[in-house]
C-alpha cells in the first residue's frame, strides 16, 4: 500500500512518537514492521546510536563552497543521481575547486562512509569505496559515518535499502509532490542488530559487489579505448551551424533539415571512406522472430522492457511476467548474447546485451534485437554500438521531436570498426567477463537484501551465510 493512499490501522501506544502524530507515520506497513522488528532476538537500535556522524550540506554550505567547475582535477561531488541501488554510480561527476572541497570537512565523504539521498530519488544508499575517493557528498545526500564497533557498513547499507529501509524511508519522509527526508528522521531509523559476524557476512556480500563493479569499469574502459582508438580520428562537433549541400547529396527517403545536418553529412561521407569500418548488417543479424506467448509452456516468462536496461553497465535484468498478463508490445523471441538497442531517444544509449547465460525470453517491441555468431562477438559489437560515433549515426535517423525515435533497421546500418573476427572474439571475451561482473554484482546486492529479510522474519541460516561469508573475505583479499 502507497503511504498515502487511504487506510485505517491500530497501533499500540508504546509504538506512539511523539514527535509524529500525522496518520501517515503509522501507515500498516510500518506499523508491521516495527512490531516485528520488537519481537526479534536481536537488538533494535535507532541510527543515530550505531554511527558518529550524520549530515548534509546546508543551502548556505552549498552556495558558499560547492560551486560547480570543468577541471578535471576538481573533486567529485555525490549528487543524488550517483547514488543507486547500494552502489554507486560514477558514470559521470560534478566537481568542485580544491579550495571548495576543503572548506567542506565534515562532508568529505571516507572509505566505508555510507551516502543516503535525501529527496530526488529518494532513500537511495550506497557504500564509498576508495575508488570514488576524493569526494564530498553534495546538499541532497547525507554523509553518515558507521560506527564500526557497532554496525558494519555494509550491512548498514543493505538494511536501509532492502525492503525495512524503504518502509521507514516512505512512512518517514514529507511533502507531497516532492518527497524530502530530514536529519533527525533518518537518525531514528530502526536498524536490527545481530552479531558482528553475522552483520559482516551480509556486508561482504555487498563489498565484492562493489569491487566487481570496479573491475567491470575497468574492463569497460580499457575497451572503450581501444575502440575509440579503431574508429580513428573522428571529432563529433558541438555545435552544427547551417550549411549548404548539393542537391545531389539529398536523400529521397528524408527531405528535413535534420537529417542533412554538415555533422551528420560529414560523418557519413567520412565512414563510407575510412578503411576497417563496417556496418553493424556485416557482423550481425536482425532478429524478428515473434514470440508466441499462448504456447510458451510455462506460466511465467522473462521480459525485457527498456527500463530495464543499463546503458552504464550494458546489463539487460529481465522483470518475471504471468503469460495471461503480457503487455501488449511483448513481441520478440530473444536468446542468449542478442543485443538489445532501444529505438526510442538513441542519445541515451539505451543498449545492452541479454545475459550469455539467459534462456528464451521475451523484449518489447521498442528494441531492435541484434544478434552476432557469438555472444563475445555480440558483446564487442554493443560496445561499439555505445561509442558516440556510433551514436551520432543513430541520431541521425531521428524522427518526432518530443519522443525522438528511430526505425528498427537503422542500427543494421551503422559504422563500426572490424579488427578481424580474432581480435573481435578476443576482445568479445573480455566485455563478457564484465558482464558476468555486472550481473554477479546484481546477484549479490538480491542477496544481500534478502538476507535482511530473513533476519527479520527469522529464517535466516547463519551458517550458511558465515561460510559465504568467509569465502567472499578471500575473493576480497585476493582481488582488492
């Protein structure tokens, strides 16, 4: 139930805060959990008992030190954007001067720190690793700093991001149109307290989510450089003042300004003539194969939605669907290794690859499927395909202004480098340990959640989880 919709619900008076008597506060769901988080073995302690500092910046702090600059050597800032599901995302960064990030010490974020965002996306909470490191959390994400003689960090983070930490986060916050939590709210936080052990059991699970995170990015870059490096010297230019062409130059399937842009013009004519660039058509096959739902076989099967995909990662995560309730744009037969390239706004690189171990499954009607001889291949190819020569070709064949789409052939057509089916099955191999990465980090994070789950209701198998536990601590030492 939505914390806001209508409901009526009792709640026993020693359940009662003072501070809050609006009826929101004792919706059902967090009036449940609080009474079963009362009945559990372990301790009950609030947030603000387990950790030494909890904050964010001020408006003043913010308009005072925290303005914005280019350099490369600034230091970053966690906005609430970076901030995703226990990890963060550092796929862009805003950044301010040295000076700024100096005047800022109480939110210079440390290793082990934990950020929580406090409106925009709100609740979001993810561990700081050394990687991110110089940084400072920005005015909509507290900086709160464990008590690790109390509370592992990680486990601090799966807790408030596994279902009890959004309760508390939905029932806890104000506002109606946009949503904001304040200090003292997350300070009273009720978080379960188990064994040290047990706690760190569960934050392993999401320390080596985060290192294969890191590794994937590694992975990814050193790729993308060295597809960058096979496209060659191509400048995409920011800016594309109006210009003349010759009437033979014009295209018959598209007579609009846009589509003749000197950028898009200049680009075509200089693939067409570059040596070692293909079309996407020369390593893949367009995949059109439908999907019959009513003979599936199976009550449920895996749907790809564009929502589901991460343009960062290149990591499709299909949602479970009852076959007597498949949406309508449920239309392609996919396997495993297809890619999947989003026909809508291709300026967001909404392009992954379904996961080499995934069987048949199911993708909208808003993708256009790709499909390689191999998934190594196909991993090199959508690496490709995200490079921004690549997507200037795809934007070319924008149609529609506010919606901008593009048809599903159109990624048949795009340049690509083509070292040789070697060099791409070499490299090909390399993105897919990346991926496997990316999807063992997902893993990880579910687990982990669930994991909290269990503690809670009290199913959880302790042994189980400190043998993990010590097994992952190797991985940890062997690959930090």
């Amino acid at each position: 139930m939505r914390p806001d919709a209508t409901f009526a619900s009792w709640t026993s008076v020693d359940l009662l805060e003072p501070s809050r008597i609006d009826a929101r506060f004792y919706g059902p769901a967090h009036v449940s959990l609080l009474a079963r988080l009362r009945t559990s073995k372990h301790q009950v302690a609030r947030v603000k008992d387990i950790v030494t500092h909890i904050a964010h910046v001020t408006g003043y702090e913010s308009s005072k030190h925290m303005e914005f600059c280019e350099a490369e050597d600034g230091v970053k800032v966690v906005e609430a954007n970076n901030v995703g599901d226990v990890l963060i995302d550092g796929s862009s960064w805003k950044r301010i001067s040295i000076e700024g990030f100096a005047a800022l010490p109480r939110h210079q974020l440390r290793e082990g720190d934990v950020v929580f965002t406090k409106d925009g996306t709100l609740g979001n909470c993810a561990l700081v690793s050394r990687e991110v490191l110089p940084a400072v959390a920005s005015r909509h994400v507290f900086r709160i700093a464990p008590n690790t003689k109390r509370v592992d960090p990680g486990y601090l983070v799966a807790w408030l991001s596994s279902d009890a930490g959004r309760v508390q986060t939905e029932h806890r916050q104000a506002g109606a149109v946009q949503g904001t939590i304040i200090t003292p709210e997350v300070a009273a936080f009720h978080v379960l307290l188990p064994s040290l052990d047990v706690q760190a059991g569960i934050g392993r699970k999401v320390r080596k989510a985060q290192r294969l995170c890191e590794l994937a990015k590694q992975i990814r870059v050193k790729a993308a450089a060295e597809i960058d490096r096979l496209f060659g010297d191509f400048a995409v230019p920011e800016s594309d003042p109006p210009g003349w062409i010759s009437a033979s130059e014009i295209s018959t399937s598209r007579l609009d300004s846009w589509f003749h842009r000197l950028s898009f013009m200049d680009l075509d004519y200089a693939c067409r003539n570059r040596p070692g660039l293909v079309r996407v058509r020369s390593l893949c096959q367009h995949v059109t194969r439908g999907a019959d739902i009513e003979a599936w076989g199976q009550p449920t099967f895996p749907y790809y939605e564009i929502g589901g995909l991460n343009p960062i990662t290149g990591e499709a995560v299909p949602e479970i669907i009852r076959c007597d309730q498949a949406p309508s744009r449920a239309k392609y037969l996919v396997g495993p290794g297809d890619i999947l390239v989003s026909t809508v706004r291709p300026n967001l690189k909404a392009i992954a690859q379904v996961h080499i171990e995934q069987e048949q499954a199911v993708a909208s009607s808003g993708f256009c499927v790709l499909r390689a001889k191999t998934g190594a291949a196909g991993a090199y190819v959508r690496a490709c395909l995200v490079h921004d020569i690549a997507t200037h070709q795809l934007m070319r064949w924008n149609s529609g202004g506010i919606y901008p789409a593009i048809e599903r052939a159109v990624p048949l057509n795009v340049w690509i480098p083509d070292p040789g089916s070697e060099v791409v099955q070499e490299m090909g191999e390399v993105l897919l340990r990346a991926n496997s990465y990316a999807h063992e980090a997902s893993s990880l994070v579910l687990e982990a959640k669930k994991n909290v789950d269990e503690l809670i209701s009290g199913t959880l198998d302790t042994k189980a989880l400190l043998s993990r536990g010590e097994e992952i601590d190797r991985w940890l030492k062997a690959n930090g």
